[in-house]
C-alpha cells in the first residue's frame, strides 16, 4: 500500500510506505492535507483541490476559491465538500466537475468575529468531517472561528463554539456525537455533538495542538509550547507527544525521534501501525518498544494517508 505525504513542497508518494523510494508527484507548493476516499486521494493546497486515482497523476478540481484547505466526502459517496481560505464551503454532487456554495456557513451570528491577523485578518475552514451513523451530518473546524455542525448537508449550520478555543486546527470526528479538537490554545472533546466540551490538556505543560489521532482504543496527540513563529528560536518547537488509553482522560508523555526540536503535524494508520509526520521532514512509526524513524523527505509533512 502506497504512502502520501503532504508537504509544504507538495505531494510525496512512497511506492510501499517505507520511504526508501520517495518521488515528488504533485507539485502545488504548501499542501495543507492529504485524504482518500474510497480508494480516491484528495489533495487540498494553497493553489487548488486536487485528485488522484494512484497518487501518480493529479488532476486539479477548480474549487471557486484558489486556497483549499479541507475537503471531506458524504457517508454514501455522493457529495464533495471543499473549505476554503477566506472562509467559504462549497459542494460537488458530480465529482469536482461543478460547485455550489453553501452560503448557509456565512449566516452564522459569529461569521463577522472570523478572523486574525495571522492570517491576512481573515479565517479559513481548516477542518471537515463526517461519520456514517449521522450521514447528513457536517462537521466544520474554522481557524480562527470555532466548531460549527450542519445536520442537512452543509445547508443550515449551528454554532458549537461555546466551552472550546476559537483557533481550530483539526476535529477528530470519532463517532456521531464524539469529536477531539485541537486547537492553538488547548485539546478539547465533546460526547454531544459540540453542545459541550471538556479540556484534556489541563495536567499537561504544552498547549499548541495540531491534530489528534486515534487506532485501536489509543488516542495520540501532539503539541509545542507555543505558535510557529516561536519555532524557529533555539529550542524549536520545544515539542511534545503524549498517548492516551482511556480517551483523553489521562495522557503519557513519550519520547520519538526529533523531539523535542520537531513537532509532530500529521497522523496516519499504514499496515496496521501508527505513522507520524514532523515539521522537521521525519516520518515516524509506532513500534512495540516506541517511536522509531521510518524514513525522511525534504520538508515539512503536513498530512499522512495511505492510498
């Protein structure tokens, strides 16, 4: 089974997932995530949504917003939903060859408090997800803007912002009503579709999540100290990994390679083992005895999946 990796130099493909025949095979610069779907790999970057049958050839989708930073497919196949940067939603109900937005994310009370400077004072949608046992539902991450869940498709949205930090990278849909956030100040969980939310971070020394993963009962998180910018300073990301057998209720911090100057960005399952991907190129796999390195490319991994 072949490997993508998202970077910020594009799409890496590895032939049989060990690293040791990496070729470069899509060149769109800073590649935010890498997702298939039904044997269908998506590419979302900042020059456009991208697709790809064999991780070979790559065909762009021409999403009406140039900066595609999320995409997610319905339970039964049938739509294609793409979150832009400024923040917009579009769908597709014949393969990317058309879109229509879904204004019904603009109608929201806190639409006009979506925003930061970091981001040239606007907000994109970082985050998507869906589960089978809510099949109409959609459940949309916005940097910086909160948890947001539409239960018709993307129509009409409700906000489940109350009780999480507004800068959401990545929502870990685990089942209908379960979700992990990770979030620039905290990771959060929720047992009621967002109506409510717990912190998990409060015993923890780091607060700068990316993304959460979760296999076989275990839960892995990652976090630095601070944002990006301090990252480039003499102690790096100052990064930490921490691993959780009881759903975030309790983590162990453990020891991986490049730490604690890299910082894990990405999470994938690839021949029933755990991958990581760090900001420093390094792709690393959970063993029975810990965190070993699988291999490296030259630049950052921004997203994992295997095709």
């Amino acid at each position: 089974m072949a490997l993508l990796i998202g970077t910020n130099d594009g799409v890496v493909r590895s032939a049989d997932g060990t690293l040791d025949d990496t070729e470069r095979m899509l060149d769109a610069g800073d590649t935010l995530r890498v997702r298939v779907f039904d044997g269908v790999a998506f590419a979302t970057t900042r020059t456009g949504l991208y697709r790809s049958i064999d991780g070979h050839s790559w065909t762009d989708l021409d999403v009406p917003r140039e900066e595609v930073f999320s995409v997610v497919t319905s339970p039964d196949g049938e739509r294609l939903y793409a979150g832009t940067h400024p923040a917009h939603l579009y769908v597709s109900t014949d393969d990317g060859e058309t879109w229509r937005e879904l204004d019904g994310l603009q109608d929201l009370p806190s639409r006009g408090e979506w925003h930061t400077p970091r981001h040239r004072d606007e907000a994109h949608v970082r985050s998507l997800g869906t589960h089978p046992d809510a099949p109409d539902r959609l459940v949309a991450g916005v940097e910086v803007g909160g948890v947001h869940v539409s239960d018709d498709g993307g129509e009409t949205w409700s906000e489940r912002r109350d009780g999480v930090h507004g800068d959401i990278h990545h929502v870990l849909v685990l089942d209908a009503e379960e979700y992990v956030a990770s979030c620039g100040d905290g990771l959060y969980r929720t047992h009621d579709a967002g109506r409510s939310w717990t912190r998990l971070d409060e015993n923890l020394d780091h607060r700068y999540f990316r993304e959460a993963f979760a296999m076989d009962g275990q839960l892995y998180a990652a976090a630095a100290r601070g944002s990006p910018p301090s990252w480039d300073g003499p102690r790096g990301a100052d990064a930490a990994l921490f691993e959780s057998t009881d759903g975030g209720d309790s983590f162990e911090t453990v020891p991986y390679p490049g730490a604690p100057d890299e910082i894990v960005l990405a999470w994938a399952s690839h021949d029933g083992r755990v991958l990581a991907g760090t900001d420093g190129g390094r792709v690393l796999a959970r063993e029975r005895d810990g965190w070993s390195t699988l291999g490296e490319v030259p630049a950052a991994v921004r997203s994992l999946t295997a095709l």
